[in-house]
C-alpha cells in the first residue's frame, strides 16, 4: 500500500530543477497493516513490481489481496506518491528547493517514521529491525546484500539475508525524444562524457558533423540502485579505476523524465534510467496529476533510450539490473502460518517455498504477469544466501 502527498508535477533535484513545484503536507497511511500482515519497504526503481503484485494492475490482473486473504501483502513505495515523484516541503521553490522526508505508518497502533526512499535504506532497515515482533517483513530491492549486512543478519541470529530475484531489468541511457545525442552511447564515450573528457556532442568519435552544444550529463543520487550499477561500469570501463565525476555532472531524481524534459537544454542531456520505468510510462499507467477525479491524460514522458550503434564502434551502454525481495532467512522456517487454519507461512506462501510441492505466489504465472505489467522481464530464481562483494 501506498501513501499519497501533494507534490511537484516536474522534478525538483539537486542541482537541477524542472518545471512546476507544489508546496507539500506531510504523507499518511490510507491503510496502517495490521500486526499480521506481510510490510514490505523498498527501493524506487522495483516498488510497481510489488505493489501490483499485491493490488493488481490496471489490465485487469488481480493481486494477491484479491484473493480474499486475512493477512495482506502490503508494500509502501519508496517514492512520495503514485506517479512516483518526490516530494517537496513548504517554501520551495524552482531555484531552491527543500526536499521533504515523508512519512509512513508501518503497522497500525505506530508512530510516523521516515519513509524508506531506496533499496539500500530498505536492506538498513531491515537489519535494524530486530525487535519482537518485528516491523518489516522484506524488502524490494535493486541491488544484492552486500557480505556485511550478511554477515550482520547472521549476527542478528536470522541465519541470513534470504535473496529471491523476481524480475529483469536494464539501465540504460535516456535522452529528449528530440536530442542532438548520436543514437547510441558506449561505456567508453559514457566515460568521457561523465568525466569532462568530453564536454561537446561532436568531440564524440564519429560524430564531427554533430551538435556544437554542451552535453549535460544527469546522475541520480547516490543511493539510488541505477547510480551505483551506472559508476561500477564506468570504473570498469576506466581500467578498474574509481573515476572522477566533472563538476558538470548535476543530481536528479531517479526515473524521471523530467529531469530530462523540464529543462530548457532537454535536447542536451542524458541521464541513466530504468527501461522498466520506461516502460510502464510507455503502458499508459502515470496519468497528469494536474487534473482532479476521474484524472487527466496519459503522461508523454518525452524521452527515449539510446539504443543505437555508437561512434566508436564498442557496444551500445546496457546493463542488466535485477529485481529482489529479500527477507530474513530464519523466517522461513517459523510455524505460525500466513492464513489462520493453513499450513504455509508467508515465506512460503509468496516467496520461497523449494521443500515442497506448492508454488509460491511470485513464482506462479499469475505473479509473474504482475511483475511484467510493471515493465520488467518477469524471471524467478531462489538465489538463498548471496551477496554483492
């Protein structure tokens, strides 16, 4: 379940500011789960695989709470409010604004706490959850544990981090549908873009009788799963050396085409986006907030990927970015069951259940359509205990 706010149309980041901003209230829980019920907290860029799962998409799939459970899968999105913007407080404005920590109501009968707003504050959380009984059950993540917050579930008594990849996704390279980029960057020209090598669309290799314009290279913020994957292959393209940002490089927010459209220099920037989120925009799903009850028109989100040969021959940037739900290992194997009179806890009856003949929810056909309809490549592997470095 989702919590709303009133929040800007365009997109406020660090350095970079597009189009309209609203003051904001702070958020609250339309629905506060009950002691029972299966909380999830996660990260941006996977949130719609798992609040479809659990309520359904907009094609007519039913969500696993339509099935009449007693105990709900409920999942707070990282993400202030249904088109998946950020929020903003009370006295921003265009050239400064002050960026809001919403609030969620994780299980009823509890106080407000700051909403967990990506996938490595969802893995935090969860490690510093070890009270009884416990908070959040999982969390949906873009990224793997890291072998110390391993080695931290393993101290906290749970055994470890259980790992279940739902999905695929891919970073790719996002510009204006009308852009003066060539059509498709490498790593290598990605590299010197990034590192101020290269600061002129027709500096690149091929592309001499391109635009004489300034390239404005865009980066999500540090915690976001998309910058991560997007600078270990920029290091990787680099020799395996960390690179060194240019001055240049401006902060927005992740998955957002209007970091991109809502400036005057759209037709010059490029930002690392998930084809997914692409994706659903392409759906129809994100309608204009701007218009009240029954809603406005489906949002053009103005941008495309790069998907072209680039002008030095190398491969086109893309890399794959996968989906988890993560959650403590010693939870697979408690008694109580998920529905009163049943016989499977509710890691076995939505996430991993490899001891016995019944399929878990994320791994039947009915899941996997969920997941799908958020834009990402339904795929489900039990990875157990795994770690990223």
């Amino acid at each position: 379940m989702r919590t709303t706010t009133k929040a800007k149309i365009g997109l406020a980041g660090v350095g970079v500011v597009a189009l309209s901003l609203a003051a904001t209230i702070p958020a609250y829980a339309d629905y506060a789960p009950s002691a029972s019920d299966i909380v999830g907290v996660g990260g941006d860029t996977p949130q719609f695989d798992l609040a479809f799962a659990a309520d359904g998409d907009t094609t007519g799939d039913a969500g696993f709470n339509s099935s009449g459970a007693f105990n709900r899968l409920v999942t707070f999105n990282a993400t202030a409010d249904g088109n998946a913007r950020a929020a903003y407080a009370n006295g921003s404005t265009l050239a400064s604004p002050i960026n809001l920590n919403p609030t969620d109501v994780l299980r009823a009968g509890t106080n407000p706490v700051q909403r967990i707003s990506s996938s490595g504050a969802a893995i935090t959380a969860l490690l510093a959850d070890t009270a009884t009984p416990e908070t959040i059950n999982f969390v949906f993540s873009a990224s793997e544990p890291t072998a110390a917050q391993q080695a931290t579930a393993n101290t906290n008594g749970w055994g470890y981090l259980h790992v279940v990849q739902i999905g695929k996704d891919s970073v790719q390279i996002a510009a204006d549908t009308t852009t003066n980029a060539p059509s498709g960057l490498s790593a290598a020209e990605l590299l010197s873009i990034y590192t101020g090598t290269v600061t002129k669309w027709n500096q690149l290799p091929g592309n001499s009788g391109g635009s004489s314009d300034t390239i404005v290279p865009l980066i999500p913020p540090s915690s976001s799963s998309i910058t991560k994957t997007f600078l270990a292959d920029l290091k990787t393209a680099n020799g395996n050396v960390t690179p060194v940002l240019s001055a240049s490089v401006k902060t927005v927010e992740q998955n957002d085409p209007t970091a991109i459209t809502g400036l005057a220099t759209s037709a010059d920037a490029i930002v690392p986006f998930s084809s997914a989120r692409l994706g659903l925009y392409a759906s129809g799903y994100f309608h204009n907030p701007n218009t009240a009850f029954p809603g406005g028109a489906v949002i053009n989100p103005g941008v495309s990927l790069l998907t072209g040969a680039p002008g030095d021959s190398n491969a086109v940037y893309s890399t794959e970015v996968d989906h988890y739900v993560i959650f403590r290992q010693s939870d697979a194997s408690i008694s109580t069951p998920m529905e009163p009179g049943g016989s499977k806890n509710w890691v076995q009856t939505l996430f991993s259940n490899p001891s016995a003949p019944t399929t878990p929810f994320f791994a039947k056909s009915t899941g996997k359509a969920l997941v799908a309809a958020a834009g990402t490549t339904a795929v489900y592997n039990d990875l157990g205990n795994v770690s990223s470095g």
